[in-house]
C-alpha cells in the first residue's frame, strides 16, 4: 500500500506533504530545531502562499500525541513549547528548553524535551489492528472519555484502550481483541461479519440486541397486529363471552350475488342484506361500522338504504353484553359491584362520535358502556385477551396488567409515551428482567394500511426497516427523521415510510369511520358535503375555528369546510 503523502499536524495551519530529500539546513525542523539535511521530511503544502516555512523530520512529524512514562503517574501530552512562551525545565536531562516540542504532563507539572524520549523507556503496547492502518498503542488510562470507534460506547477511566497517536482513533481493549471471524448465527439469514466501526450515523439512536432469548412456544396465543381484525381478534372474543365453540360459517349458493332475505340488526334503524360474493374493486375500500377495519372480501352485510353501511359477520354476532375482569378494571364506583356493560353504538348519523375509556380514541363503532358509572369500551378493545405475543417481541409472553401497579417511567416500545400517566391498563413483558410494555393504543396499530400516496401496495407496521436500506427514514407526512430500528410503516417498494401518528388508519382518529356525504340546507351550502379528516383548509367557515386535522364535513368542489359540531348542528335542524 502507499505510504499516506498527507498529514494535518496541530503545529500548523496547512496540511503538511512528505517530501524526499529535503535539504533545510536554514530552516530547522520545528519540532526537535534539530538541521533537515538531504533526508524525508515534511514540509508545507502550501508554499506558494505560506508565510512560514514550516519543515519537520519524518520520525518527529510522526510522533505519538500521547505517551506513559515510568517516571510519571499520568500520560503525558505532545505539547508546543515555543507557543507557551515559557523556559522549561526537561524533568529526564535537567537542560531548560523554550522553542521546541514535548511531552508534559500538566498535573504534575511535568516536562520531557522530544529528544529525551528513548524509544526502550516507554511502556507501550503496540497493536495491529485491521480496522486501521496505524498502529495502536495501549493506553493504560485513557487521559479523559472517550468514544470508542469499535462499538460506539463511552470509555471510562477505568478501561484501557488502544489509541491511534496520528488520527485520534480509540478503541477499548476488550474491542481491539475481539476475534473477526463471527461464529454461524441461526438469528439472521445473512452471514453475519465483525463490524470494525460504529457507523456514526447509528449514533443518532440507541440499538439494541438484535437477539432475544426464545421462550418456549405460544402458539395457541394470538399474535399482535393481525391481518383481519374481525376474524383474528373479535371472533375469539366472542366465542369467549358466548361460552361456544365456534362461530358458525355462512354457507351460500355458488351462482347467487346476494341472499333474497334481510337481516335485522339491534344496532341499525334499516335491514340488513347479506352479500355473498362482490367484484373486486381495489378503489372502493368498505370499512366495518362495528369494529372500523377493513372489509376485505365477501361475505359481509350491507344496508341498500344508507349505501355506507357495512359489517363483519362476526362483528354482526357481537355481544350484547360484556363481563370484565374486575382486577383489571376494577369495580363500579357507584355501585362497588361489577360493571354493567351494555354494547350501542350511534343512535344516528347525527350523533357526535364516543370516546373510549381505555385507549382514550374516539370511535364511531360499537361500545361497551356500562350504565351506572358511564365507563365505555370500544369493541376492539374489549376484544383483547389477557396474554398474547407480539410480533416485535415474539419470544416473550405480554401479560394486560393494571397500569397503576408498575413503577413510574415505563415508556411503550413503540410510541415512548410514558404509560402510566395516561392508561388504565397496558401490556407488559412476563419475564423477569424485561422492560418491553405496550400501550392498548400502539398493541392494537394495524398490520397493514393502505395510502393514497402509494395505490400499489399496502404499508407494513415495521420495527426494523433498516435491512438493505442504507440511507436515512423521513416522514413523508411529517418529514422528520425516524430511528431506522423503531415502528414506522413502511413501503420496501416504493421507499415510502411513515410515522403511525401520521396516517388516519393508524392515527388517533383510526376508530372513526370517514366517507359519506351528507345534504345540507342549500342556503348553506349547495353541495353535499363528505363527512372527513379535514385537508383542504384551516378554519370552519361556520365558527371559525381551527378544523384542519380534524373531523369534519367539507365539499371538494369549491373549498367549504365545516366542523364536526357545526356539521352535526346542522344536519339536526333538516
């Protein structure tokens, strides 16, 4: 390999070039005052328009920044003399210097000319080491903290390093040793190389393992997120509450679209028909009024009357009732006795949306609502089990347990809210020693949502998007920066990538159900007007209030944007 040309020395503004037979008999070396007489030394690199002409030997322009000498405690520094501007005193050879370089310790007030520093009097432990081209020399304490260039942690004073004199490059000891090649993982599909620096761009974020211990198998558990919230998560409960088997299939007639009879439903002014089979149309998305997930193919029911209304089967055999564990959310307060829970949803169209009391979401869909405290639960909630896995931690069981009995500060793995502020009950890892909690919020996000910014494919709940990806994430909504290894959606595809906040199907408003247009009195506005996550202005027109973001009605065609409460207002009066 050729020999590095150019070198940056603190002694000098420019960059210094290793020359060949330099004779400088007139300019002595400015490190040792020592005469360059036909010998490789270096010298400026800017000649032409340097003002000094600053010459120094090879070996002295090599020296190390730090040494440890047996007649001093602490490691002595490459200091100037000739800037300090003071007569010193050589503590090896008693002769005074004041224009040269050397080695001090300014503790201890201790000083070394550069000529008294024989190589055999020093202590050093010198390495070779393939993550860099200069040596390493063992420091046996490090003269302050330091990052180390292997595995990005602080050193303290206590650890030894091996430090590069030339370009400032530590390492702690225990890194410097470790052996390259890596034994063969069964954790990762690639083979797996030692990495001889920390990125520094990873140091944006903390990392951590990447391998977990396993823990037996749960697969009689269900595994958070799923892909079909109403066949993976609100069928089990209901087999649970009914104290059944199973949900009974739908079976149908291969040859016939719809079934001729309707179906009542206690919470639906209308009749109900079931559609057995429907043309795939990927633009039209149907999105349950129970549960407010996706319907992703046939069989489902539907109302012809309202033309928006559609439901799971099984969220069509929901309960009417729920029974909760009172450990978990305790007893009615009014009545010191179990909640009363009884399912409801909108009484109409016109109804402003519920909150639910534990992820604290609005909803538009299907509540539990106990009738003596007014305490509610939205049906996805109440859906949740009490043990379950999740596919960022899939070798651990998380257990649902009573916020209020965990210690403060515990933050959810994915949004790094704190929990205990904020929730009643959170899931939290069953194994001892292991700090991973989910919020109900962040448990329930969605496997899989679909964006207008990419009608290709579907956005994919991801807890490490960095595999093959070497550049940074951004929000495309938000556009701030995103830790590669924490939840984000993700398109590999198409590189687009989101925060969960950001998107309305992972969003605080996810339990709402958009779409629909409604007619208003035409002396407000002459349009219908589609019941929306405001997008196109910043006021209501009605209140003028602050609406974009929010719920609301507004009318593409010309720009007329009404709050949720305006909205509902006005309809009451039609």
């Amino acid at each position: 390999m050729e020999e590095e040309k150019l070198i940056n020395h603190f002694c000098h503004e420019h960059p210094l070039i290793l020359t060949e037979n330099v004779s400088a008999e007139e300019t002595p070396c400015y490190v040792c005052r020592k005469p360059v007489t036909s010998e490789s030394a270096y010298v400026c690199a800017q000649q032409t328009y340097c003002h000094t002409k600053t010459v120094i030997h090879k070996t002295c322009a090599e020296s190390p920044k730090y040494i440890i000498h047996p007649s001093n405690a602490h490691p002595l520094h490459l200091f100037d003399y000739k800037v300090a501007g003071y007569t010193y005193n050589c503590n090896i050879c008693q002769c005074y210097f004041e224009d040269v370089l050397g080695y001090r310790c300014p503790v201890c007030d201790f000083d070394i000319d550069i000529s008294c520093k024989p190589a055999d009097s020093l202590e050093e432990k010198r390495l070779l080491h393939p993550s860099h081209r200069h040596p390493l020399t063992l420091m046996r304490k490090p003269p302050t903290l330091f990052y180390c260039d292997g595995c990005g942690g602080e050193g303290e004073d206590r650890d030894r390093a091996y430090v590069c004199s030339s370009c400032e490059f530590w390492l702690h000891e225990t890194c410097a040793l470790l052996t390259v090649p890596v034994p063969t993982s069964h954790h990762h599909h690639h083979p797996l190389s030692l990495a001889f620096s920390f990125p520094f761009e990873c140091r944006k974020f903390e990392f951590g393992c990447d391998v977990d211990e396993q823990n037996g198998d749960d697969s009689d558990l269900i595994q958070l997120p799923v892909n079909d919230t109403s066949k993976e998560l609100i069928s089990p409960f209901i087999i649970r509450a009914k104290e059944i088997n199973a949900i009974a299939n739908i079976q149908y007639a291969k040859n016939k679209t719809t079934l001729t009879s309707s179906f009542k439903f206690n919470h639906h002014k209308h009749p109900l028909n079931l559609v057995l089979e429907a043309p795939t149309d990927e633009e039209s998305r149907m999105i349950c009024d129970v549960c407010i997930t996706p319907i992703h193919s046939p069989p489902f029911y539907t109302c012809t009357t309202c033309k928006n209304y559609f439901l799971h089967p099984t969220c069509y055999s929901a309960s009417k009732t729920l029974l909760l564990n009172t450990l978990l959310y305790g007893d009615c307060l009014p009545t010191n006795q179990n909640h009363n829970f009884t399912a409801h949803t909108k009484c109409s169209e016109y109804d402003t949306n519920s909150t639910c009391s534990i992820c604290k979401f609005a909803t538009s869909g299907l509540l539990y609502t106990c009738e003596d405290c007014k305490m509610s639960i939205d049906v996805k909630c109440a859906s949740l089990p009490e043990v379950i896995t999740h596919a960022s931690h899939p070798h651990h069981e998380l257990v649902l347990r009573r916020v209020s009995e965990e210690k403060s500060g515990v933050e959810c793995e994915a949004c790094e809210d704190e929990i205990k502020s904020r929730f009643l009950i959170a899931y939290f890892c069953n194994r001892d020693g292991c700090g991973f909690a989910l919020d109900l919020r962040c448990a329930l996000l969605p496997k899989k949502v679909k964006h207008e910014w990419d009608k290709l494919h579907a956005l994919e709940l991801t807890y490490d998007a960095s595999l093959n990806h070497p550049s940074d994430f951004y929000c495309e909504f938000c556009e701030i920066e995103m830790h590669p290894k924490k939840w984000m959606y993700h398109c590999r595809e198409c590189d687009l990538s989101f925060y969960f906040g950001c998107l309305t199907a992972s969003g605080r408003y996810r339990n709402v159900k958009f779409g629909g247009e409604f007619d208003f009195d035409v002396r407000l506005h002459p349009h219908p007007l589609e019941y929306n996550r405001v997008s196109l202005k910043l006021w209501c027109d009605i209140c003028h209030n602050k609406v974009y973001k929010y719920p609301g009605f507004e009318c593409a065609l010309c720009n007329y944007v009404v709050c949720e409460n305006c909205g509902i207002n006005e309809l009451r009066k039609l």
